[in-house]
C-alpha cells in the first residue's frame, strides 16, 4: 500500500499538482485537534495525514489535507463545511479534478455534491451547527462550525441522492 500511496502522490506532485485528500472525522462533539485527530476514512487518507508537509483544513467534521504548491488553501476555512470559504467553495475557481482510488462512485458519490447542494439552496437539506472546540497544536481555533445535512424529518423521505446516474456518464 504504501508503495502504491507513494506513488500516486510523488507523480502528482512532481508534476506540480497539489494534492488533496478527505480527511473527514464527524467529529459533532467534544474536541477536534487538526494536527491529532485521525481521519474516520480509508487507509490513504490516513497514510497522506502523516506524510512530511501536509496542511489540514479546521472543520471537524468534514477536514480536508493537502500538499504542494497550493495546500494553503485547506487553512483558515469558513466555518460552513460546504460555503463559499469552505475547501470545496475554494476549488470552484480553481481548475482541478478528483482521483478515485478503490472509491465506487457509484455507490458513495462525492462530497462536493453537497457544497452545490448548498449554494443551490436545496431545500431538502438543513444548516446545523455543532458545539465542537476546535485546537491547532493546542491552541483553541474556533467552535460552531456548521455542516449541510439532509433533512429526517419528512415521514418516507430519506433524502439520500442517487449518484448512478452521474457514474454512468463518468465510465
């Protein structure tokens, strides 16, 4: 694995590509250290967090790392996980594209769904901040951050959005 890791990213980056990964935890409560808290996702995400260099967003919930030229752009994000100063509202202006490794998107889908859900207005899904502290190397950064969920409180509606359509056009 770390061969493979290592690989993908040296290319990426020696082209002068940053490279971003998600390094989400759902952390809705307690306390999110951004250079401690490990990511809840797969064993990529995990490996990219420890490697020499890398920047990690602030969100507690949805955080993003990233190296290369432009990994500043993970820090000092807004405190909305899909809004304008949120990564994902970062990279609209920006000419990139995502890279999924053992990811069926088909199933799974893509997170950046939800920051056009926001910007959309979708009514299906609600703003819901949470009481989470976060800390940088110890020192307190912020609290309140806020997420774009999908609404449960419709009787027979789950909300979840159905991603074959887009999946099979991508093959």
């Amino acid at each position: 694995r770390d061969q493979l890791f290592r690989a993908v990213v040296a290319s990426l980056l020696a082209n002068e590509v940053t490279v971003l990964v998600p390094t989400f935890t759902y952390t809705t409560s307690g306390t999110f250290e951004v250079t401690e808290t490990q990511t809840r996702l797969g064993a990529m995400n995990k490996w990219f967090l420890v490697q020499e260099g890398v920047r990690r967003s602030e969100h507690p919930l949805f955080s993003d790392a990233a190296l290369g030229p432009q990994s500043d752009l993970v820090e000092n994000v807004g405190k909305s996980a899909f809004g304008s100063q949120s990564v994902f509202g970062r990279l609209s202006n920006r000419r990139c594209g995502f890279l999924h490794i053992g990811h069926n998107l088909a199933k799974h889908g893509n997170t950046v769904i939800h920051h056009v859900e926001q910007i959309c207005g979708a009514t299906y899904r609600l703003h819901k901040a949470f009481e989470t502290k976060v800390y940088r190397r110890g020192e307190y950064v912020g609290t309140d951050y806020t997420a774009f969920l999908r609404r449960r409180d419709v009787p027979g509606h789950d909300f979840v959005t159905d991603f074959e359509p887009a999946a099979s056009v991508m093959r």
